[in-house]
C-alpha cells in the first residue's frame, strides 16, 4: 500500500510538518520524519533538512561545528 502524498508512522497523510506545528518534520521518501530536537522551530519556513543535528537550518541552543548542541 502507498500514499497519495505522504505517510507517517503508517498513516496517510496530505502534508508534513514542514513550516508549522508543534513537532517539525521533513520528508525522506514519502515518508514524514522529526526534525532532531537541538533544531530551532522557525515559524513559516522549514526547521530541518534532515534526521541529524547537523541538518538544522538554526540551531535551538548552540552550533559546535555542523552540529546543533
């Protein structure tokens, strides 16, 4: 079985939580995954790009290197 759009812990679903919700997501393979939780939550634009800490478009708290800590 696959989804339309996207799917999240097994469910369908239209959209992730790019740029609004509690919980920011990006996509990896139609599927809706958090973003690591040292990420920043910026309202109306996308929190991360990826699963790791150094995949954050701001850092929550602090940047050592890539990584958000």
């Amino acid at each position: 079985l696959s989804c339309r759009h996207y799917s999240r812990r097994g469910v369908c679903v239209p959209s992730c939580h790019f740029t609004q919700g509690e919980t920011r997501e990006f996509a990896e393979g139609g599927e809706c995954f958090e973003c690591h939780p040292e990420c920043e939550r910026i309202e109306g634009n996308v929190t991360c790009n990826g699963s790791g800490a150094d995949t954050c478009t701001r850092c929550a708290r602090f940047r050592d290197g890539p990584h958000c800590v």
